[in-house]
C-alpha cells in the first residue's frame, strides 16, 4: 500500500490538488498531518472517492478532527501527530516515546515544514514538510510516499511538489 502524506497546506488548495493529480494512480491512502482541514474539506469535494486520514494542527479551528491518529493498515501500526503537542520544533524525544508507549512502527507528523524521514530506533518518522504556504523564505513544497506491506515500511521518499 503506499500512501502520500502532506501537511502544513495553510489554504493552499491548489497545491494540493496538484500534488493529488502528479501522483494519481501512485497511492491509495492521503495524509494529511494538519494545518489544513478547510482545503482537505474542499479537495474531498473536488475527489470524493479519496480515501483520506487526518489530524488537527494548532492553525485548524475544526474540532471534530482529532488531533492523533492511530491507523493498522497492512500489519503496520501509524500513528499520526500534527507535532505542536510533542515538540517536534526543539526535539523528536517526547515523539519517540509516545511512539513506543502506542508500539507505532510508523509516525507521521508535521508542524515544523521541515521535510523528515529516518528509522529511529526502529520506528520510521515521516514528516513530509510543508505543500503550502507558511514555508518561510525559499523554502520547497515537499510531501512524502511512503509503501507499506508485509507489516514493513518498504519505502518512503521525500518529494517535491
């Protein structure tokens, strides 16, 4: 299974449809790891037979998005942060053992718009950056692909968009 995971889209519609339309045919599941459910609202309009998971970020107002995740998808545990209640901006330590405390395999999280992806102590972190606006100066949009199965991350690459 491989999924795409955005973030940090901060009305950005257009870039995440266009991330949606390079990739079409290449993933079956959308993350989208927060700050941003207003777009994500108006992209599954726009597709509505998206399969999609979210989470809430701090600039997300939408209360009925809960701000963790937890997923089982092909033997594989994730879970999902938007990363502001973890301090993911001075450290991935409090991440990390909120990862092995829930026995995630997979985290995906954002709120720093810097693009991550590493296997730390066996958990893989996935941050796929920011597709939207908000990035500061010269910054890329960035996503990720991540391929799950056999209860493995196969795969997971940081992309531009």
């Amino acid at each position: 299974m491989k999924i795409l995971s955005v973030s940090d889209s901060h009305g950005d519609l257009s870039a995440l449809v266009d991330v949606v339309e390079r990739n079409a045919g290449q993933f079956q599941l959308l993350l989208h790891l927060g700050d941003g459910m207003e777009e994500l609202g108006e992209l599954c309009e726009i597709y509505p037979k998206l399969e999609y998971a979210a989470v809430r970020g701090n600039c997300d107002d939408s209360g009925q998005i809960e701000a963790t995740n937890t997923l089982i998808l092909k033997g594989v545990k994730i879970w999902m942060t938007h990363g502001h209640l973890f301090g993911v901006k001075r450290s991935l330590a409090y991440l990390l053992r909120e990862a092995q405390q829930r026995e995630a395999k997979l985290v995906f999280f954002g709120h720093t718009h810097q693009p991550y992806a590493e296997c730390v102590e066996g958990i893989w972190f996935v941050n796929p950056g920011s597709i939207g606006g908000h990035r500061g100066s010269g910054a890329r949009r960035t996503y990720a692909l991540t391929e799950i199965d056999g209860g493995q991350v196969r795969d997971c690459r940081i992309l531009e968009g």
